[in-house]
C-alpha cells in the first residue's frame, strides 16, 4: 500500500489505495481503497494547485489565486499555520524540497505574475520568509518540481522555455539557466530519479527529455547541459509527464484522453506504448513504482495503470465510490472511433439520471504519490 494525495476544488483527499501490483489482484474495475485524511476548505473554491510534504507533515495549497495557504499537520488534523502573500498574480505551481538531512523542507512557488519564490521557515521570526528567483521571463511560470537530490529545480514557462535554478551565494537568490524551446507553453516538468535529466511537456504537443547535469551547467553552461536527449510527439496537449521511480519508463498524458508510456531502456527511438481511456483527459498523475502509476483529470476520480505480461493496462478506479460502470480503456485504439461517445458525455444530462457518487466533487488539479509508512493507521 502507499498513499495518494489528490487535490480538487475545496477539497483534499489522502486515499490508501491497495495496489493490484502488490495484491495480486485480476483486472477490476474498482480497487480496494480508503481515505485515511481528508481537508474540505469552505471557503476555498478551487485547490489549483498543491503540495505535500515527504514526511506529511507540512501542506501548501493554491486556492486559485495570488496566496498560498499553508499547513501544519496537528494530530490527525491539518491546521492552516500561514498564508504566504508575495504573489500578484494566480499561483499555478508549488512544490516542496525532498528530504535532506540536517535541513527542513523548503517551498517553491511560481505564479502568472512571471515570478517564483522559495520559503524557508525561520525560527527566529517564527514565519516563512521568501528567496526571490530571478527567472528574466517575460511570460507567466506555469509549473514547477525540485531535483530528487534537492539542489536544483526546474520551473516550465509561457514563453516555450524551461528554467533551471540553483543557489547562488554571492548575490544571495535562485538564479535561472533556460534550456529547451518548444513552440508552445511548457506546462509540465519531471526530474529523472538522478536529477541529470528533465522531461518537459507542451501544449505544442511534445513531451522531451534534456540533459541538465549539474557539472556541465556550473559554473557556466557548456555541452552535453540542455541537449535534447529524445522527443516524442504525441499529436495532442502534453497535460502531464512524469519519469518513473527507477526512471527506466516515462508517462505523458495527454489532453486526447490517452496515456503513453515510452521504455527509455529501449533507446531514444524505442515506440512508445499508449493506452486510450474512453473517459475525459486527465490532467495529472503519480508512479506508485515502476509498475504502477495513478492517472486523475475530469473524471473525478484516480485511475490505476498497470504493466503485466509486458503490456499497459488500465486497472481500474481507486475510489471506491466511483459507479462500478467507470470507462474501462483500450490499448493502441484509434481516436476517430471514441468521438461520438466523447461527445455524449458533454451532452446535458437527463433529469431521471442518478447522481454520480465520488469523493471527489469537481476535477482533479493535483496528484502525489506519498511516500509509503506502515506505522500506526495501517500505514
């Protein structure tokens, strides 16, 4: 088992879903699941974005506008310590420092207002306080993810590019190095597990991996940094991407309702696998591990994808409130056929129709994979 956090509006879910990966499960449409901590904000419309913390202990949310909230998990219960007023424009991206020792987790943040920050807490203080980025874009920051080793982080731009930040001591601040030119907005990053590679995704339709090494970018850029290591156009709005744990398989969801897959131990050329859900798109996704990886967007619910016997598959629904009559999807399907039921499911709604039941209420804007504990909760 290994928790899932999932945001939406007003809303905030950790489902402890049991992984048919692990379970040994045959193909089902709903898996077994539960929510084991949930924060519902009234006043809060719309979760755009959000972030966790790796040892669950500290929660930033987007609330669809220049502030980001934060907060502090007490007991059971997660209770708002701050909001963090620095933006002017919407927060579209947050993301927390993975763990180091010795050091408490830092949050970056980036906004349409073409800026980023990072916070760190000061105890003296007793609040968070902001490092400014100096990103010189000329366009809104769309997304943003830390380096696993925690040394960098990548913030995807309007403007066809893709920032690359790191520390600078002597002017005390979080300098940009861009790499990459899409001829559309990057609206999705992933660092590969030994931060030396990061896949960007576009609303042109590509997903593309560069080389980001640390010691050819510092102290001044010089090859192999920001060479293009492979690209693969998937034809539709690149939604998401995102390397598995080992970094061995990269997903792209895309805005076609399809899932693709590509085994970059197979070479820069190697086909990638795709999987058409005959649902709505997703917009975001999480790797349980190398077999497993959890797709969420308008369907309000979280989808589990699975490989077995060397094929993609869909799994089924983690919410186990979910109608058991949830699309199921179909390996290598064609788009052309799938548009007339696509179309049905924008159509209006019978009065007789019975209320769809999910944990969920609206779109899923975010998804995180926590990692696994098994202490107390079953965890």
């Amino acid at each position: 088992s290994r928790p899932l956090l999932a945001a939406t509006a007003h809303q905030c879910a950790t489902h402890m879903a049991t992984s048919p990966c692990a379970a040994g499960l045959g193909s089902v449409k709903t898996l077994r699941s539960n929510i084991v901590r949930k924060l519902d904000v009234s006043s809060i419309e719309v979760v755009s974005c959000h972030a966790v913390a790796a040892d669950e202990g500290l929660l930033a949310l987007g609330p669809n506008t220049e502030e980001v909230l934060i907060f502090q998990l007490e007991g059971s219960e997660f209770r708002l310590q701050q909001t963090l007023s620095k933006h002017t424009q919407r927060v579209t991206g947050l993301a927390w420092s993975p763990p180091v020792q010795g050091q408490r987790p830092r949050l970056v943040s980036c906004s349409e207002d073409r800026t980023a920050y990072v916070w760190e807490f000061d105890d003296s203080l007793g609040s968070w306080v902001a490092f400014i980025v100096e990103l010189a874009s000329p366009r809104a920051a769309l997304c943003v993810a830390w380096a696993p080793n925690g040394q960098r982080f990548a913030v995807g731009l309007a403007s066809k590019d893709t920032a690359v930040c790191y520390w600078m001591e002597a002017v005390e601040s979080w300098i940009a190095v861009k790499v990459g030119r899409s001829k559309a907005s990057v609206v999705s990053v992933s660092w590969h597990p030994n931060s030396e590679f990061l896949a960007t995704g576009s609303t042109d339709g590509r997903c593309c991996v560069y080389n980001v090494n640390e010691e050819s970018m510092l102290p001044d850029p010089s090859p192999p940094f920001g060479e293009l290591q492979c690209m693969e156009d998937s034809g539709a709005w690149v939604n998401t991407v995102m390397f598995s744990t080992s970094g061995r398989y990269l997903a792209y969801l895309t805005q076609d309702s399809s899932v693709s897959i590509k085994d970059l131990s197979e070479g820069p050329q190697a086909q990638s696998s795709k999987v058409r859900w005959k649902g709505l798109p997703f917009l975001t996704g999480a790797w349980l591990n190398d077999r497993c990886f959890v797709a969420c967007g308008f369907d309000f619910v979280p989808v589990l994808f699975q490989r077995s016997n060397g094929q993609w598959e869909c799994r089924g629904s983690v919410d186990t409130r979910a109608a058991p009559a949830s699309p199921l999807a179909r390996a290598g399907a064609g788009a052309g056929g799938d548009y007339a039921e696509a179309r049905k499911r924008f159509a209006p709604a019978k009065s007789d129709a019975p209320a769809r039941e999910t944990s969920h209420t609206s779109v899923i804007t975010g998804c995180q994979a926590l990692p696994c504990r098994r202490s107390s909760g079953g965890r």
